[in-house]
C-alpha cells in the first residue's frame, strides 16, 4: 500500500474516531474547505469533494494531474512553482490569498493554507487547504460583528450548552449577576443568577431545547449580591441554538433590567389598588350605626393589604363623658382607652399582645399610642428596635410577644372626626417584609378619617338612642297592684342595638267600678322625638280612660290630639275590660287584632273593625268603633305591637298563626309565655322594637 494509500486510510480512521467522540459542527460545511494533497512532483493525489465543490473537477478529471497546470494561470506558473518548491524543501507553510482556475474558465479568489506533509517512509507530500475568500471574509465579518455586539451589548448574553451549563457570558451579564466570568462558565442557572425561580426557568429552558419554539420577555424577580434588599427585575428571552446542519448546540439567553419600569408598574398599580381600597373603605366602614361594628369595619379594611395587625382603640371619654366630647388632656398625662375592634391577617400571637376589645386600659404619656392621641398626628417607626417594641406594648411581656411575632414595623394614625380626636388606629406589619411608608400613612390616614366620622356618628347616636331609651322606659308603667278579676304581665324590647328607639307602648289603667283599661300602641317613627309622642300620647290615655269614655271616644279623641303632633301617626287598640258584667269592650285604630284564648278552644284573633290610625283623621279608612266581647274566668287576652309579628321576609298572616300555634301551648304563669313568645317569634336583628301585654280573667 502506497504513501497515499497510508494518508486516506488515516483520514478515515481519523474521521470514524471523531465521529465515535462527538458531532460534526457546522462551520466547516458553511466554509466548504478544500483538500489537495501534491506528490514531490506537484501531481495531485488527493481531491476532496470539497475541491470538487468549489474548483468543479471531478477527482478523475484531477487526480495524477500536475496542479500548477490545471488551476493557474500561464502568467501565475513560475510564483506558484517556486512557492511549491519552498513549501517542499523548508518544510515551512505558505499562506495567503491566489487566484485560480475553475473548470468553467472563470477563476475564483481562494485563501490558502499549504503545508508539507511527511508519509511513514520518508516522503514528503504538500497539503492545500483552501476556501473561497469572499465566504471567509463574510463569515469572518459577522463573527467580528457578533463578538463585538455581544462584548458591548448593554443586554446580558449568555451560551449555554445541551447540558443547560454556561458556555459564554459578556460582560453585561457579568455586571447583572454581580459575578465574573469565571464564576459562571460551567455552572448552571440555579447555582448562579439570582432569580427567584431560577428552577422554574431552567425548566423553561428544557422545553425550549426540545421544542425550539422561542420563550420571549418572561418577567423574573430576584435579588443582587451588591443589593440584597432591594428587590430587581429582568426580563429573559431563550432560543434554541442551532448549527447549519439543524443539530442543537444549546440555548441562547438574553437578559435586560427592567427594574425601573418594574418599579414604576408596581407603582402604578399599587396606587390603582390603593385607590380601589379608599373606594372598597368607603363602601364597608360605617354600614351600620354600631360603634363597635364600625370599629371592627376599619380593623378589618386594614387587613392584610395595610398590615398585619391592626387595632381600633378610643378614649374612654369619648364613650362616657358627661358632654359627649373627649377630655382636654396634657402631652404628658395618661389616658384611658377602651379597645374596641382588634384584627390579623392570619394566626398569630401578636393579638395576644393587644388589648382585648370592650376592656379598658390606661395608657401611659410614653406610648407611641399615647403621643400619637395627644398629638393628632401619626406616628410611624419603620424599623422597630427592642426599645420601639416596649413603646409600643402595655408590658415587657406583651413586647416579647411582639417581638416573638415578628413585629418589624409600627404606626398609629388617629381618628379625628369634628375636630376632635376620638382615638387612634394601632398597624403592626410581621409577615409582611416592607416597613412602613409615607404612603401607607396616607392611605391609613384616609382609612382614619371615613371611619372617624363613622365611629362619631356611632358614638352620638348610641347616646341618643340611650336617652331616648330611658325616657321610654321611664314612661312605660308599672303593674298596678290590685286589678279586679284580672292577672296581667308585659314586656317590653326595644329595637336591636344599632336601631333608634321606637314609639311602642303599653299600658293597665285601673278605672271606676272595678273596671280596667288595657292599652297597646305605636307611633310610627323613631328616636327621641317618637318617644316623646308616645308619652304624650299615653298621658292622654290615662286622662282619658278616667272619664269612663267608650273606647271608640277615647280612640277618637287620641286621634286628634294625634293629628296636632304631626307628622306622626298612630296605631292603637283600646279594651277596657269589666268583671261584673264578665265582657271586654274594644276598639282598633290601625292597629294588629288582639288574641283571644280560651281553655279548650284554640286561639283566635278577634275580628274587629280594623279603623283608621290615629293622626290620619278617619280620611279613607274605617270609622272608629267599638266592639263587646264576652270573656270569662281562665282565658286570656293577648295584645301586641307589629314588632313581635311582623318581618321582612315572611308573610304577616304566617307570622299571625306562628303566633296562635304558639299560644296552644299553656304555661305555667303569663310571665313565661311572655319570653316564650319573644323568644320565638323575635329575632336579634330585629329592626322594631315590641310591645307586649298579656291578661288573664281570674274570676275573683
């Protein structure tokens, strides 16, 4: 086997060793370099099909022919010559740039590399290694471009090969990451950028090598080694590599800061949500005229979006004081505050820390609570320290508990409504990493101020509403104690809590000859002024009842005083009951019919004429009139307001034999079936108070 012979087979083992290595890459094929390989003759002996390719000879037309002849031209023979010479006896290369000759006549500008080359026998042979010049220098242009794109590029670049291991960063990336080169290459995205779902997006990459469809402007957050606290944000972009040959190389990633307009969308839509939780404020805080409703209204607004945890503290004044108004207080006194609401974004032992809501407390001048009230200003610490916590805190227990929580950052912000200060919103952040800002003073701030107003309207209302109470309950009557062949027992329940007091009433009014009036009404309306309509209408009542009228007069005459309290209108139902003749003589003005129940009889309601109520003058109703009925020993007379009866969602006349079924039922003293019908028949919310009167015929 000859010299030649040896070098192919060499080419082919090397080729099958590298090919068992690793893949081809695909410069080469883009380069298209040509083989030659000269005797010590100058005849061609190797002709790659690169050579065929890019010179058009076929290695029949080009083998064993003298190169110089076949490719240069008559005037380039005696340089090629002599370089082939110095090539053969120095052993030095040659390269450079020549024009030579195709098969077509035309010639193509080639860049050389010529080499001596020596066979296992002592032979020297020459190796040409060219392509064509104008591929080269554009290959070599954009390779230049890229590297200098890449080098100075204000965008982070990086390779990375199959295995998701960096190849290649620039230095953008380097100044991203805050980690050099060195660092990088060869390690993974989880190992070095500092994305918060570096593995998420490590996953990205994988399905981006296998599906090669390109992932663009995925947001990412995480943190620098020069800034570990302030939080930044890139946007990422992968593609999927490939040489010319469509085999993947690995991915490309491209990295930009966008953390300024992060921070300015962040910003933006923080103040969208921050206005959304004014408007939501708006709409929560003050729905009822509960004091301690309202108060937990705001605490709850405030959580999580504001803090942690957040409390509704006022002055203990504001509550009781004898002007309604708080005490003037000294910077540096003491004062005394009722917890009234208390709220957390989720468990923790940081409520433990706070009062309890309905207890009292005195606080001292040192608390920033304290300051905060005395000031009517806010007062915000960002970063709690373990004298903060003591300032804040009733004891050094509860400032361990806070600290144990977690407690990082404080304000309070108080609640002023009329110029007055009323008390003061207590916000604690823990879970929550950030401090707080003059934003968040604003926004708590705003929160203060609706739910002030609120909390002043709850605050005067329920002093209206117990002054109104009081006078009402000073008015409604005591059990006479001595009724002829009667036994008598009333209740009365005002409205629920955060509803004004009604104009119900009831009244017993003993009359001559052993005679008793029973009376029940209802102004229509409510508050102080109801209540006083109601007095004055059971003081005309009484006046009334003493002059033995019928009870349709006594109706009557109620009616016009009625109608000179305008603009109030009134139910009423008017019996007066006599033993000696053993009947009940009644008469209705607007109002619900009494039941009457008798031993072996099921209950009924009496059929009366309803009538007109009193204040509207008899205009389009039933004319006043009275009615007799018999009654005697053992049953019972059973009259009511609407309250007792009537609701919203069910029909009067279901609700009017709740009441009969009810009354089936015997209990032991008319007491007891006084709560048995408010317990059944009156619900907690109910928003109209009731008045109840129930009489039984004793016959004695």
């Amino acid at each position: 086997m000859g010299s030649a012979d040896v070098f192919r087979a060499g080419l082919a083992a090397d080729r099958r060793t590298d090919a068992a290595l690793s893949p081809p890459g695909g410069l080469m094929d883009v380069l298209a370099v040509a083989a030659v390989v000269l005797d010590s003759q100058g005849r061609i002996v190797l002709w790659s099909p690169q050579a065929e390719q890019l010179l058009g000879y076929t290695p029949q037309e080009a083998l064993g022919q003298y190169a110089a002849q076949l490719l240069v031209a008559d005037e380039h023979f005696d340089l090629v010559l002599s370089l082939f010479q110095q090539v053969m006896e120095s052993g030095q290369g040659w390269e450079g740039v020549f024009r030579v000759r195709h098969k077509d006549g035309s010639t193509r500008l080639l860049e050389w590399r010529n080499m001596r080359l020596q066979d296992d026998l002592g032979g020297y042979y020459a190796l040409g290694l060219a392509t064509d010049q104008p591929t080269l220098r554009r290959v070599e242009r954009d390779l230049a471009l890229s590297v200098r794109l890449v080098d100075q590029s204000p965008i982070g670049l990086a390779v990375l090969g199959s295995d998701l291991r960096y190849v290649a960063v620039n230095p953008a990336l380097e100044r991203i990451g805050g980690r050099p080169a060195d660092d990088l290459i060869g390690r993974s995205i989880p190992e070095t950028l500092p994305f918060g779902d570096a593995e998420s997006l490590e996953a990205a990459m994988r399905e981006v090598l296998a599906s090669g469809a390109p992932l663009l402007d995925r947001h990412v957050l995480g943190r620098v080694p020069s800034d570990p606290v302030g939080e930044r944000a890139w946007s990422v972009s992968l593609y999927r590599l490939e040489d010319p040959g469509g085999r993947v190389l690995g991915i490309a990633l491209s990295v930009v800061d966008v953390t300024d307009r992060h921070r300015a969308a962040t910003e933006a839509e923080r103040a969208r949500r921050r206005l959304a939780l004014v408007a939501d404020a708006s709409v929560r805080i003050g729905t009822t005229l509960d004091l301690e409703q309202t108060a937990r209204e705001l605490a709850d607004v405030a959580v999580p979006e504001l803090a942690d945890v957040a409390a509704v503290d006022v002055l203990d004044s504001v509550l009781v004081g004898p002007d309604g108004r708080p005490d003037r207080r000294h910077d540096d006194a003491p004062m005394l505050i009722r917890a009234l609401a208390v709220a957390a974004a989720y468990p923790t032992v940081a409520v433990e820390a706070a009062d309890r809501p309905g207890e009292l407390a005195r606080y001292d001048a040192g608390r920033l609570v304290t300051q905060c009230v005395n000031t009517a200003r806010p007062v915000t610490i960002p970063r709690l320290g373990e004298q903060d916590l003591r300032d804040i805190a009733r004891d050094s227990r509860a400032a361990g508990i806070l600290a144990e929580a977690g407690v990082h950052s404080y304000m309070a912000v108080p609640l002023i409504a009329r110029g007055e200060v009323l008390g003061a919103l207590d916000l604690k952040r823990a879970r929550n990493p950030d401090p707080f800002t003059e934003d968040d003073v604003l926004l708590a701030t705003e929160f203060a101020a609706r739910a002030a107003v609120c909390i002043d309207n709850a605050r005067w209302y329920r002093q209206q509403r117990q002054t109104a109470l009081t006078l009402q309950r000073s008015m409604l009557p005591e059990t006479p104690e001595h009724l002829v062949g009667l036994e008598v027992a009333s209740r009365y329940q005002p409205a629920r809590a955060n509803s004004e007091v009604g104009g119900d009433w009831f009244d017993i009014i003993p009359m001559d000859r052993e005679r008793t009036a029973l009376v029940v009404g209802d102004v229509m309306g409510s508050g102080i002024n109801a209540a006083t309509a109601m007095g004055r209408l059971r003081t005309a009542t009484q006046t009334l009842a003493r002059l033995a009228l019928d009870p349709a007069v006594v109706l009557r005459h109620l009616d016009e005083i009625t109608a000179g309290l305008d603009p109030y209108i009134a139910t009423c139902m008017y019996a007066v009951y006599d033993p000696h003749r053993a009947q009940c003589c009644i008469a209705n003005a607007g109002h619900l019919p009494p039941v009457l129940v008798r031993s072996g009889c099921a209950p009924r309601l009496l059929d009366l004429p309803t009538g007109t109520p009193l204040g509207v003058g008899g205009v389009g109703g039933v004319a006043l009139r009275s009615i007799t009925v018999g009654i005697d020993p053992g049953d019972v007379l059973v009259l009511y307001t609407d309250g007792l009866v009537e609701t919203r969602d069910q029909d009067i006349d279901v609700r009017l034999n709740m009441l009969l079924d009810l009354l089936q039922t015997a209990d032991a003293t008319l007491g007891e079936t006084c709560d048995r019908l408010l317990h059944a028949l009156r619900r907690p919310d109910a928003p109209d108070d009731v008045a109840l009167l129930l009489a039984r015929v004793t016959g004695s």
